[in-house]
C-alpha cells in the first residue's frame, strides 16, 4: 500500500510536465493572374504518298525544303524550328477475300508513305497568319495545331502568389475573429501553380491559301494555390 502512494504524487507530476498541443490553423489560398499570349507553338509538317519510299522520301525531302526556306524568310529563327516527327511507313491494302483453306489473305503494300513534321516557335504574334498562309502555300499539308504561351511568366507567377498569400490570410483572419482567437505566427507555406489558355486547335491545310489566316490568341490565366498555416493564440494572451 506504501508503494501505490509513492507512486501517485509521481505520476500527477509526470502528468503536469506535458506540454499542452498548440492550436493552429491551416488555410488554402488562390491568386489567379490574366495576360495576353506573345508566342505561338505550331506543330506543321508535309506528308506524301508514292509507289516506292525512295519516291516518297525525296518529294517529302524537297517539299520540306521549301517550307524551312519559307519559315526562314518569315524570320523565324533556327533556334525555332525542331523536327517532332519524321516517319517512312507502307501503304497497306487488306483483302475481303480467302484463300483455298478459307483464311483471310494477308495484306499487300500499296506505296508508301513520309511524313515530316516540325514544331515551329513564332515569337512574333503579329507574324502568325501571314506564316501560316505562306505554310500552305509552299507545300505544307498538315497542321496539327496552334498553341500560345507566355515568353517569361515569372512575374505574372509571382504576382499570383502575392494575391494568393493575401486571399489566406483574409480567410485565416476571419476564422479566427469568427473563433475569438488571433492569429500568431506562420508556420508553414506550400503551393501549387497552374497555367491555362485557350487549348491547342487542330487546322486543316487548304490546297490554296488566297488571304492570311485569321488567328485568335485571346487570354490565358496564371493561378498560384497556396496552403498556409498560422498559430492561434488567444485574445487575452
């Protein structure tokens, strides 16, 4: 019994040294940003079609000659142009008919096919339809599609974040009145980001381009979420 009295005094004394849990509150905050597209993304290329791939390859090979030297005259610089795509592939042709065992007959080639594409970056927006136009017109029959961007968008970033930061806090202060506490020390900041624009749309060559291509870059939006945590403390602290 002496022994069961010694250790209650220990135990309440153990328990008093543990630290009360500090309260907190963790916030999600969102900036969102707009800016006007200044470059283009265009995926564009030739294909054709011949009885040998040799054929094939050099028509391409000329015709892609002539879209560079294009793209070249349209100031578009080397740094600019990357091939995406470039592929040699048989024209296939199957056959609805059997042979004396009743199995389908294998498919014979009917020509090939190349097809050559490049990723081209135009810095000039005011330059876009006039390239396009002059795309087509020196051969090239496929494009894939258009997509924009912004240059540099560091400082729009940041200002997504300022706006975002400033968004948490408005919501952390209002809780915490709605609480009856006030916010003590941040804790903790994390974030994502995210960019969005109109999304890339496919454009289909014309064998003949008679006037510039009209093209809509309109607007894209930056957001910034941020997730931010503060300490609480009550008023009468």
């Amino acid at each position: 019994m002496r022994r069961l009295t010694a250790l209650v005094p220990a135990l309440l004394l153990a328990g008093l040294s543990v630290p009360a849990l500090a309260a907190s509150i963790t916030v999600q905050g969102e900036g969102e940003v707009t800016a006007t597209p200044d470059t283009a993304i265009i995926n564009s290329g030739v294909t054709t079609q011949a009885d040998t791939a040799r054929d094939a390859l050099d028509a391409n090979s000329k015709a892609m000659d002539e879209l560079l030297a294009a793209l070249k005259e349209a100031g578009i610089e080397k740094r600019d142009i990357q091939t995406s795509n470039f592929s040699v592939n048989p024209n296939y042709v199957y056959s609805d008919n059997r042979d004396e065992n009743g199995y389908s007959l294998p498919p014979r080639i009917n020509g090939y096919q190349v097809s050559n594409t490049v990723t081209v970056r135009v810095r000039n927006l005011d330059d876009l339809g006039a390239i396009l136009d002059k795309s087509v017109t020196v051969g090239a029959n496929t494009i894939n599609g258009i997509s924009f961007s912004v240059a540099d968008p560091s400082e729009l970033l940041n200002d997504a974040r300022r706006e975002a930061v400033k968004d948490a806090r408005e919501k952390a202060e209002l809780y915490a009145e709605a609480a009856g506490v006030t916010l003590g020390d941040l804790e903790s900041i994390s974030e994502s980001q995210n960019s969005s624009g109109a999304p890339p749309y496919p454009m289909y060559a014309r064998a003949e381009a008679a006037a510039e291509v009209p093209v809509a870059a309109g607007e894209m939006s930056f957001s910034v979420t941020v997730n931010v945590e503060w300490d609480l403390t009550n008023k009468a602290d």
